[in-house]
C-alpha cells in the first residue's frame, strides 16, 4: 500500500510540469499575438500626409490662372506700401466656401463673405501720426481709430498696429491687383497655416517695414491672435 501511495505521489509530481509547460505554451502565444495588433496601428496614414503635395502660398493672381485657387477657403494676404518711406498697410483675408471668383479690370472678386484683418506699421518720422487711422490720405488709412488696435511700439519707435477685432465682410469682397512692390499671396487652409502666416509676418515687417527682428516676431504673434478670431471657419 505505501509503494503504491508513492508511485501515485511520483506520478503526481511528474505531470506537474506538463501542466506548467501548457501554462508557459499559452503565455508565449499570447505575447506572440500582440505585435500584430502593433503592426495593424503603424500600418495606418499619418494624418498629415495629405497635406504634403499642398503648397503653403502662392501668388494670387498667378493662382488664379493656374486654377490652383482653393474654392473651399483659405488666407489671403496683401501688402500697399509706401513709395517713400517704410509706411506699411496689410489687410488679412479668410474665406470659405466661395461661390465664384471673378477677374475684373481691379481685381479679384470674391463672391463670398469673409474675415479682414488690418495691419498697419507707422515709422517714427511719419508726419500724421496723431490722425486717427481711418482719417488718413486714402493711401495710408486702415478702418479704425486708435482705440480699435493693438499696438506695439518698437525700440526704434516704429509702430506696429492690428485690429482688436476681425471686420466681417458680407456676400462679397475685392482684392485689388498689386501695383509696385505690393503683392497678394493666398496661403492654403493647411494643418500649419497659422505657423506659416506667423512666420510670414515676421519677416515681411522686418525687411519691408524696418521693425527689428526680434520684435518683428512679436508684432506676427500678434496678428495671429488676431487670426484667431476669425469666425468664418465656425
């Protein structure tokens, strides 16, 4: 009887380990079944792939011709400056869902409403400047007195003024044809749009306005904020 409660005994111990190794068996697929779902995760599009192809700004008007003009919306950015002196103006321009877009002998004609944005950059020697904006020769003036702007006054006493709030324009609007140095860009409504106008202001203040760099990148963040108010995309 006792030999045979120890045979039993080592039988017992020895299909222990079978039954561990079914347990390790088990365990090895389940590790082995989670790289797939790993694969099937990296596998899938990035979500800014598809705007790789799209370009970040083009000419307007050149657009227009190539029929590269995004009709579900976009950014469109114009210069007027000054023959004579650093004086800038620039109007920002948000659009969506145009209906048509029209050539004239002035310019584009948008049949859509849309979201302007004024900027305005005032050297120190500019000889009005204690006339409210929207009081100037029609060359020089933005739509807005003083208290209806942002303003950053740089260390060379250049003035940097944007509007506090975006002006809605409705049904349609023009963008004239750029004469001189002027120009007008469309930037398309990508992923990055606001990083590539905010750059794009940094630049275009500082090497046709003369406000120092460094806080010509302080007068493009504000005009962003300003961007950022446009209800045209809501």
């Amino acid at each position: 009887m006792a030999a045979k409660a120890k045979s039993k005994a080592k039988a017992t111990k020895k299909a222990k380990p079978k039954a561990a190794a079914k347990a390790k068996s088990k365990a090895k697929v389940t590790k082995k079944a989670k790289p797939k779902a790993t694969s099937k995760a990296a596998a899938r599009p990035k979500p800014k792939a598809a705007t790789k192809a799209t370009p970040k700004a083009l000419d307007l008007f050149r657009a227009y011709a190539d029929g590269q003009l995004p009709s579900e919306g976009g950014y469109i950015v114009s210069s007027f400056f000054d023959a004579n002196s650093p004086y800038s103006r620039y109007e920002v321009v948000a659009y969506s869902n145009v209906k048509s877009i029209v050539l004239t002998e002035d310019g584009l004609v948008f049949q859509t409403d849309g979201n302007k944005l004024f900027v305005l950059s005032e050297p120190p020697g500019y000889a009005s400047k204690h006339i409210e904006p929207f009081r100037r020769h029609s060359t020089e003036q933005i739509p807005h007195r003083f208290a209806e702007l942002e303003v950053l006054t740089t260390r060379n006493q250049t003035k940097v003024m944007v509007s506090k709030t975006p002006v809605m324009t409705y049904g349609s609007f023009t963008i004239l044809k750029p004469a001189g140095q002027n120009f007008s860009f469309v930037f398309y409504n990508a992923v990055d749009v606001l990083g590539s106008l905010e750059r794009f202001f940094g630049v275009t203040l500082n090497k046709e306005a003369g406000v120092p760099k460094a806080e010509s990148e302080k007068a493009a963040r504000l005009v962003i904020d300003g961007v950022k108010k446009f209800t045209i995309w809501t």
